[in-house]
C-alpha cells in the first residue's frame, strides 16, 4: 500500500505474461499426453495380458489342455451324456469327457446331435450338451438350435473353432459362427483364454436354465482346447527372426500364447451357479383361486412349459387331480394324467373351449395351435401363466384378453392353486357333459379305424393296435406329419414325460435324435418312434447310431409314399400333387443293412399285425433296433387340416 492509498502492481511485462501463459498450456498439454499415453499403453498391456502375468503364472511344460476344463465343467452339472459328431477342433473336449466318465455319443449328423440333447435336456432336468466341431458343424446344427429355442428346451451347444489369432485370414472352417445364433440363442459367447471357460461355461449354463429357458452357444477356438506345447508349435511364429519388424511379431506371437495359458491351470469353481425361475406372486395366486371358485365350467389348457423344473411331474399332477378340472395336455404334457384319468381330455377341445366360462392357460400359448386365441367364447375369463412375457400375451391385443397375465412358472402356479382350494369341487355336470362328448368321438374314431382302405393298412387301425400293445415304462416320440398327426389322437402316452414332439416349430427329423437321447436317460424304458415315411429320411442312418451305441428302440414308419400333410391341401386347393409322391420304399431293408431288424406290414399281414409288434418288442428287449415298415393307405379322419 503507497502512502496515497493506492495499491502498487507487481505484474511483469506482457511478454513475460504470455511467456507464463504459454508455459503453463504446453505443461497441460504434455501432463494430458503424458495421462493419455500411460492409459493407452495400460490399456495395450491389459488387452495383451501383460497385466495378469505379473501377477499369475505359466506352464509351458504342462500336459493338460483345455477340454479338461470342458469336462470338468460338465461333470460337476450332472451331465452324463455328451453328443457329438467328431472333428480335430474338438478332439480335446471328447477325449476329456471320457475321461471323467461322460458318455460320448456320436451320430450321423450334428443335427441329430442337438436333437439328442434336447431330448436329454427334456427328459431329465439338466442340461443337454452337444459338441459341434468348427464350421459345417456348426452350421449343420442351425435348425435343430432354432427346435430347441422355440421349444423352451435348455441346451448348451460347444462349437470349435479356428483359432482366434486366425481368424479372417483363411483358416479352415473359419467363419463368423456367433452372428448365426444370436437370434437363437440367449447367449452366445467365444473363449478368448483357457482362463475363461470354467466361467463362462458356468454362467452359459445357468443362463440356459433360467427364466424362459433356451440353447446357448459357446464358441472355444482351437486354441484354448489343445495343450500348451501344440499350440505353441502351431501359432507361436518362427524361433530366429531378422529386423525389427520380425522380432515384434515374435514378441507378439510368443506373448499371445502366454496370455492363453496364463493362469490356466490355477483352482477355480466349477459348480452350477443358482437358476432364476420366475414365480406368481401370492395376490396373482389369490385372485385366481377366487375366480375359480366361482366357475361353474372351467377348463385347463397344460403346455409344454410346465414340465419344466424345478416342480416334479408327478407333484403337478397331483394337484391337477386335486383340482378335479378337465383337462387338455399339449406337447410335452402328454402323458401328465394317466389314459384311464377322468380329467383327460384329447377331443373335441374347440368346443369346450368355446363353452367353458373359466380357462386357466398353463403353460400354453395362443398361437396356431389355439388359432391365436379365437377359441375362446364371448365373457369367458382368461388366465394366462407362462414364464415368458411374449409368450404370456401372444395376440392378446388382437383376438383375446387375459383377466389375468401372470409372468410365472406355470407348474408351481398350479400347485398353490390347489393349495388354496383345498375341497374345491369343479360342478359334476360340466364334466360329465365334456367326458359325454369324448367319448362318442372316441367311438366314432374307432369305427373309422375298423373301415379298410382302399389299399394297403388303415393307418389308425395300425395305430390303435400299437397303443394296445405299449407297456407302462413306454416312451413316445413324434416325428412326421399326417401320420404323427393321426397319432396325437390315437395312441395314450402311459406317465408323466413319456411323449416328445418337435413342438412349436414343427421340425421334421427329430425322430433319430430324440429317440437316440430318450433311451440314454431312461435305458429301461421302451422307446417308440412314431415316423412318417417322409420325416424318416432325415434320421434313418442313425440305425447305426443304435446299433453302434446299443441303444434298441422300435421305429414304425407310416408308409404311404407320400408327404399326405402337404398333398391333402395342395391337391384340393391347387389341383396338383407336384413334389408330394414318394415310393414305397423297403425302409426295413435299409434298417437291417445298418445292423437293425426289419419288418414289413401290408394288406395281407392284417391278421398278424399284433404278432408282428410283438416281436418287434421282443427284438427290442434283445438290444436290437427295429423298424416296422407299415404300408398304409388313406382316410378321411384328417381331413380339413392344414399345414400352414
């Protein structure tokens, strides 16, 4: 402060400021680049891994690979049968799943692979595993992981692949595999590092069997399954290289293989990780049970959802038996309730349907097969139970409206339904009118069945004889169109879980694979495969898949040497049989050509037809495969349905 007051300035000249202000902007400048290099260069050293190996170590020396992660994996999932078509990508998955004691099970094509899977997956609650190697494989599985999704069935598919550091640049079979599935599967994942599979395995397995269930697929590149000393020779580059530029891709190559192992070998879990399932809440519950207790003709629709765990089969038919409501069992529901239960309904269900006032969705959708909710009659209350939210309103703002929308499990919902309404009586006349109904289609259905055709067998005479002659351990599955469609109303899946379909997608050629993966699961049961001779040509090679696996399962095969389903229509609507026809083929021949017993049946056979199905069961309990070539003529009993 001057003596006058004013303040004095010690600011420099404005050289000197602008020399400071420079000064001070170039010291950011460099402190920012100096940040942005040091996190870029972070950055590099972790995506290379030079990070983690300072803290964790390799094993250049060590035999082990990684499919013994695979199988390790797999083992402590319960998971007993791995199947699979074999390619060197995936050579180490399979000889590791040996190893701990998983059954390896390889058939003729990868799609039966799949099948087998969700047929285990289906069959036994746990996981279905198939393994595909690089490429065709993988491809070859498209259509039987699009099966599986829309069939809400948990299935984990492994696919190899080349190896990462390949990838693009022409390797064998390299191609984009994980942009194929991901509108098929809820996960789709690629191992980058041995390190990664126990997790991420653990985790594509929870995901798979939680919520809406579904495949997933994990993609594990060439690799991260073979041992350290073979990927090393075939990626790790040359050991004496000239110049810079070839000493980098050295270092380079040497680091990735590092990288890959590093840590690889050290303890990590391997047990499953929890399963979400989505439960009703207890107001959902409640008010259901008060409107139930208020209808006097309610219905109950059970799809294939509600054979899902975590609710055991057999808890969930007893509280359908306890509820006392009629019911209809779709897909996988099949055989919930036994033949004889007053409760089971098979026919007739537009009509009841259209007069029930209360319809309880289990599990069930409105899509083609309820003709998209336009079933159900004016004022009737709806409630609909599904795990998936899609699902749940499938043309609910179109052609119906649910009272109630519950986003559940459908098996536990109707458990705690039967909780609440203990005494509950459903009104006698109501389901004494619906059993009035079945049985006069019942009586008409078997008075076509004793109308012979014009040639050969009639197809529901044949199938009349095979439900007489099914034992209670036996196993149904579906494959085929106009004769599997006369099946579904003939033939009584005899207990819970013992009827396998395609389901919504309606895909032929699941018959070798379901049938492959139901006799592994249940080796006591009698397995029956219920073929078109259409759909049988997409699984009749797996006859050596039976015979190789000692897996005997009886196939009989509706010959009418034509694709029916289609050419019903398409004669009627546009006048041509054109691509329909077929031969009748000796399917028996092929059958024993593959190590299996043939039989054929005719017109002339008629009176030894029983005779003949029992030896097929007797062949069947010896350990071999059979297929019974029916040669079946036609009938009007389908007539009017449609295959679009």
């Amino acid at each position: 402060m001057s003596p006058f007051g004013a303040t004095t300035s010690h600011r420099g000249s404005p050289l000197q400021c602008i020399t400071m202000d420079l000064l001070t902007a170039v010291g950011c400048a460099v402190a920012v680049l100096l940040v942005t290099t040091a996190v870029a260069l972070l950055g590099a050293a972790h995506h290379l891994g030079l990070l983690y190996q300072l803290f964790h170590k390799v094993e250049p020396k060590s035999p082990r690979h990684g499919g013994e992660l695979v199988a390790d994996v797999l083992k402590a999932h319960g998971v007993r049968f791995v199947f699979t078509l074999a390619g060197g990508h995936i050579s180490p998955i399979l000889v590791a799943a040996e190893k701990v004691g998983i059954r390896v099970v390889d058939t003729r094509h990868e799609a039966t692979a799949v099948f087998a899977a969700d047929a285990v997956s289906r069959l036994s609650g746990r996981i279905g595993v198939a393994v595909v190697t690089a490429g065709p494989g993988v491809t070859n599985a498209v259509t039987a992981i699009k099966n599986a999704q829309m069939a809400e069935s948990p299935l984990l598919l492994i696919g190899g692949a080349a190896a990462s550091l390949q990838k693009g640049r022409g390797a064998l079979q390299d191609i984009d595999q994980l942009s194929l599935f991901r509108t098929l599967c809820k996960a789709c994942v690629s191992v980058r590092t041995v390190r990664q599979i126990v997790p991420t395995l653990r985790h594509a397995i929870a995901t798979a069997q939680s919520g809406t269930p579904g495949p997933v697929f994990v993609e594990l590149p060439i690799d991260v399954l073979y041992p350290f000393h073979v990927v090393e020779k075939e990626v790790g580059g040359p050991k004496s290289t000239r110049g810079l530029r070839g000493k980098l891709i050295q270092w380079y190559l040497k680091n990735y293989v590092r990288n890959l192992f590093v840590g690889a070998w050290e303890p990590r879990d391997v047990t499953p990780l929890p399963v979400k399932v989505p439960l009703a809440t207890e107001d959902e519950m409640q008010r259901c049970a008060e409107l139930l207790s208020r209808a006097t003709k309610p219905l109950v629709l059970v799809g294939s959802q509600a054979m899902l765990p975590p609710t055991p089969a057999e808890e969930l038919r007893d509280a359908l038996e306890a509820l006392g409501i009629p019911c209809y069992l779709g897909g996988a529901a099949r055989g919930l309730l036994p033949p004889d239960s007053p409760l089971l309904l098979r026919h007739n269900r537009r009509d009841a349907l259209r007069d029930a006032d209360l319809v309880l969705l289990a599990g069930s959708v409105c899509d083609f097969r309820l003709s998209y909710g336009r079933l159900f009659g004016r004022g009737a209350v709806i409630v609909a139970v599904n795990r998936d939210r899609v699902q749940l309103l499938r043309n609910a703002d179109v052609f119906w409206r649910p009272r109630i929308a519950v986003r559940g499990d459908a098996a536990s919902f109707v458990v705690g339904l039967a909780q609440r309404l203990r005494g509950f009586s459903c009104p006698t006349h109501w389901l004494q009118r619906l059993r009035e109904a079945e049985q006069k289609k019942e009586r008409a259905n078997r008075e076509k069945a004793a109308t012979p055709t014009a040639q050969h067998l009639n197809p529901m005479d044949v199938l009349y004889r095979m439900d007489a002659l099914l034992p209670p351990d036996s196993l149904l599955v579906a494959d085929g169109g106009d004769f599997v469609g006369t099946a579904a109303y003939i033939v009584r899946p005899r207990r819970p879980l013992s009827w396998l379909d395609p389901g919504a997608f309606g895909t032929l050629g699941v018959g070798g694979g379901f049938a492959l993966g139901a006799k592994l699961c249940r080796p006591e049961a009698e397995v029956w495969v219920i073929y078109g001779d259409g759909s049988l040509g997409y699984s009749l090679m797996e006859f050596d898949t039976f015979v190789r696996h000692k897996t005997p399962i009886i196939a009989l095969v509706g010959n009418d040497a034509c694709w029916s389903q289609i050419a019903r229509e398409q004669v009627a609507m546009l006048g041509s049989n054109v691509a329909c026809g077929l031969e009748f083929v000796d399917y028996h021949a092929a059958a024993e050509a593959l190590g299996g017993k043939g039989f054929v049946l005719g017109r002339p056979d008629s009176k030894q037809l029983d005779a003949v199905l029992r030896t097929a069961q007797d062949e069947c309990r010896r350990g071999r495969p059979v297929l019974i070539n029916a040669l079946i003529g036609k009938t009007d009993f389908r007539e009017g349905s449609i295959s679009v």
